[in-house]
C-alpha cells in the first residue's frame, strides 16, 4: 500500500448533526476531489443513520497535509467541528 490510506467513521449524536453533514458534504466531497493529491475519496452512511463512513487516499503526506489544513479553514470543517472522528491513519 502506497501513499496516505484514512479510514473510519463519521459518528453524529442526532438528527441535526446528520442535517449539517447532508448539508455541506457535496462541496466538501467536490473540493477534496479537486485537490492535488488526492486519489480517492467517499463517504457513505452506514446501516445506522447517524454513521458514515470516511475512505480516503491520498498520494503523499504533503498532499494529506494540506487537505487537513484546507478543511480546517472550510464551512465542512467549521460546520462539523463538533461532529466525532473515529479514523485511523496509515502512511505518515
């Protein structure tokens, strides 16, 4: 395996959370796939309704460096802030 593999969940406590995610993923999913470096990416729900799951790629620590600092600044990353991670990361 090459490159920088994400994997996890997305882990919302309610409803609303679910709202914000359905909300802003489109773009979020867009710019990401725009990003130099990035090989792949999706995010899906899962069987339960406040889980989805995260799979990302990326070529190289420094094209996953500036995703993370690209959602950072984005309305995804302001918008889910609160919203729980569950990753793990292989590559770095």
């Amino acid at each position: 395996m090459t490159g920088i593999h994400l994997n996890g969940h997305l882990v919302c406590r309610d409803t609303n959370d679910v709202s914000i995610v359905f909300q802003h993923l489109g773009r979020h999913t867009e710019l990401t796939r725009a990003e130099p470096g990035c090989v792949s990416f999706q995010v899906t729900p899962t069987d339960d309704p406040l889980v989805w799951q995260v799979q990302e790629q990326f070529c190289d620590a420094a094209a996953f460096k500036a995703h993370q600092e690209r959602v950072a600044a984005s309305d995804w990353g302001h918008a889910t802030a609160g919203i729980e991670r569950r990753y793990t990361i292989e590559g770095l």
